[in-house]
C-alpha cells in the first residue's frame, strides 16, 4: 500500500537533517552508557585490596546490575512515552551518571551491591527507549541505517572507552583517592552532565523540531503517520496486546539466540588475544581487540545501508549471521592466526545483523506496541547474555575442552539464521512508499 506524499524531497531533507542532529548524540549517549556499564572490571583488583570485595562478592554485584536492568525495561519505556524522550533520556543519563560516580564511595560488599543494582535500574529502558525515539523521527526504510550508525556505540566504547578506563587508574593516590575512585567519579560526572546537556538539545518528536522548516515537519510527520495508521491495521494495537503477541515473541526468540552468540564472541575475545600474544591483560592486547570492532563498525555501517536499498533486510540478516556461525565455528580449532581472522568475521556478523533485525521489528509494530514490543523483545535477549556464558562453561567442563562452548554456541547462532527467515512473513512491512533515503 501507498502513502501519498506531496513533496518528496522535503521528507528527504527532514530524513537528512534528523539524522546529522540526532545520530551523534544519541551515539555520545550510548559510548557512555557502555562505559559506566563495564568500568566496574577495571575497579576489580582496587575493590579487593581496599574495600575487601572478594571474587564472589563482585561477580555477584557485577551481574545484579543486568536484574534490575531486565525487570524495568517495559515500565521505562512506557514511561518515556508518557512524558516525553527530552525528559526521560535526561533523567536515565543524570541518575545512572550520580549512581555510577556515587561507587567510587563503596565500602563493602553490600554497598557494592546496592549501587550495582540502583545502577541496572537506572539506566533500564536506555537501549529500547532509543529505538522507540527513533520510530518517531525515521520512517521505515531509512531506520536500518539509522540504527546501524546508532550501532557504532558498542564498539567505539569497547575501542576506546577500555584505554580511557585503564588510563584514569593511574591517577592513584590523586588528591588522596584511589585510582578506581577518580575512574568512577569522572565517567559517571560526565555521563550525568550529557544528561542534562539532552534535555535542552533533544526534541520529543519532529513536530517540535526548530531545525526543521514548516514543509519538512508537515511531510516527514504525513509519512510517519501514515505507517502508523498501517501498522496498526495489521499487527497488535495497545501494550498488553504487544506483549502476548505471537510474532513479537518470535522476535524475541530470535534476538536471544542473537545475544547468546554476542555475549559468547565479547567474553572470549579478550582471552582469546591474551593467550594469541603469550600475555595478560594489557595495552597490547587492548589494541589487538580493537581489530575486531573495526570489522564490526564497516559492517554496520555498510551491511544495513546495503540491505535498506535493495529491500532485502531478512536476506542481509540471515547471511550475516551465517558468516558468523560459520567463522565461530572455524575460530575454535583453527591456528592463532586464522582464528584472529575468522573472530573478525563473527563478530562483524554479529553487529550487522543487530540494526537490520530492529528495522523490522519496527517496521511491524506500532501506536502503543512499538512501546513495549521493543522493551519486550530486548529484555528477552538480555536473558540470553545470562544463559550464554552459563553454557560455554557447562559444555567446556562436560568435554573437557575450552573451545567447545563457542562451537556449541556457533550452532545457536544458526538457529538464530534459520528464524530469522521468519521474520520475512512475521515482519512484512507495512508500508512501501516512494522515497528513497
């Protein structure tokens, strides 16, 4: 079906202009939610000597996070719709910023285990509330790329946030703090100060856009309505109808397995490269592993592009995450080298597809239920970043080797291939219209 547009180009401007407002930012915002995420592991040895966290203690905190984390996804996005995504990103950037800064006061392990968890809580919604913020400004066929460029965040904060990290620990003894406390304190501050920074510069929706001209408010909001009033002929209407919902649960389905490839390739990179260079971790091994996320930012930046164009989003999907079975798979019995070069392709599989798989879910849901389809189906696959590591270690153990977890795990992610064909029923878009991004 066809939406009538008056002026084409005026949609394509807003399309162009959203992205170069909005993209960057958004982006800033995701590096720092991955840092004061993950710093927690460079405080790990300081927590031990000075507080007394033992090893257990802080597995058990580290991991706390991701409970409160998946318990409010739904609840945030739900609340960012009500009140707005200028407000609401603000208020998950300052207090997941205070909470995080807020650690480095930590003085045993039941402090460490509240803030941990505070800290799930806070930033809960992040990630999904983002691709609902993305719904209200992109119109379908120009969301896999947008996603795909919202994607880069992942790995330029393991690329660059890593170095930071490590770097901020030599300030030991600084003013008469650790250096874990200096760590905690200023990403945390600098988070909370993007926060406030979001609530002047993001807008709720293009109606409120000041950098958009009369004509390109009226043409890009006519398109986006107008997918609106399809997608709501065809799939769930309101909240509770998403959740019970039959094709977002296969969705969901299919971005657990996803995730249980992602959280297997992250966990084993550094140790894989460690053991590649004979040593421990250290700025060599840091460098090394940034080859990977390079692969990674080409492929989502080009693979969604690619796939967008030619309207073969569950082609593009399926194949890339083929490659990343396939060199899953050869990177667990292969030479160091060959192994280095297959854990490129897995993990460059691995992203691409990520951008690829929200465009069409998106492009299914609407109204209330892109609300909370998208926080449903992103708590399932947190699920599958507990479940993962749990398996490598259980098939590792059961065989007596430390490569048959990723093996075991290569065939997951094949599964997660052959559904992913679904999606091109589940997911049909609802719209083709005649503009080109």
């Amino acid at each position: 079906m066809d939406i009538n547009i008056t002026d084409e180009t005026a949609v394509n401007r807003a399309v162009g202009k959203s992205t170069k407002r909005l993209i960057p930012f958004l982006l800033l915002m995701y590096v720092l939610a991955f840092l004061d995420r993950a710093n927690v592991g460079f405080a790990k040895q300081g927590l031990h000597d000075v507080v007394g966290i033992s090893d257990a203690a802080f597995a058990f905190g580290a991991s706390i996070f991701f409970i409160a984390y998946v318990l409010l996804e739904i609840p945030s996005n739900l609340a960012m719709h009500k009140v707005g995504a200028r407000a609401w990103m603000c208020r998950i950037m300052v207090t997941w910023g205070l909470v995080s800064a807020a650690t480095m006061f930590v003085r045993g392990s039941a402090s460490f285990y509240v803030l941990r968890f505070i800290l799930g809580a806070c930033e809960a919604g992040f990630f999904p509330g983002v691709i609902l913020y993305l719904t209200y400004w992109f119109p379908d066929r120009a969301r896999a790329k947008v996603v795909g460029l919202f994607y880069f965040g992942a790995p330029l904060a393991f690329m660059f946030g890593s170095p930071l990290s490590g770097y901020l620990l030599r300030f030991d003894g600084v003013l008469g703090l650790h250096g874990y406390q200096w760590m905690f304190m200023l990403e945390g501050l600098a988070a909370t100060a993007v926060g406030v920074w979001a609530y002047f510069y993001l807008d709720n929706n293009p109606a409120d856009a000041r950098w958009l001209d009369a004509e390109e408010k009226r043409e890009l909001v006519a398109v986006l309505q107008g997918e609106q009033s399809l997608k709501l002929a065809q799939g769930p209407h309101g909240v509770g109808s998403a959740l019970m919902d039959r094709t977002v649960l296969y969705f969901g389905l299919i971005f657990f397995l996803i995730q249980m490839g992602v959280s297997v390739v992250v966990f084993y990179l550094p140790t894989f490269v460690g053991k590649l260079l004979g040593t421990g971790p250290n700025a060599l091994v840091g460098f090394v592993v940034a080859i990977p996320w390079t692969c990674a930012l080409i492929a989502t930046f080009a693979v969604p592009r690619l796939a967008a164009r030619g309207e073969r989003l569950v082609l593009f999907g399926c194949v890339s995450l083929l490659i990343a079975a396939l060199a899953m798979f050869v990177s667990a019995g292969s030479s160091p080298l060959i192994s280095m070069i297959t854990l490129c392709f897995a993990v460059a599989g691995l992203w691409a597809v990520q951008p690829i798989f929200w465009s069409l879910l998106t492009n299914y849901l609407g109204g209330m239920a892109v609300v909370s389809g998208v926080a449903m189906v992103n708590t399932i696959g947190n699920i599958g970043n507990f479940v993962s590591p749990n398996v490598k270690a259980w098939a590792d153990a059961s065989f007596g080797s430390s490569v048959t977890g990723l093996m075991l795990l290569s065939g997951v992610v094949v599964l997660a291939a052959l559904l992913f064909i679904g999606a091109r029923r589940s997911s049909q878009p609802a719209v083709v219209e005649a503009v080109h991004f």
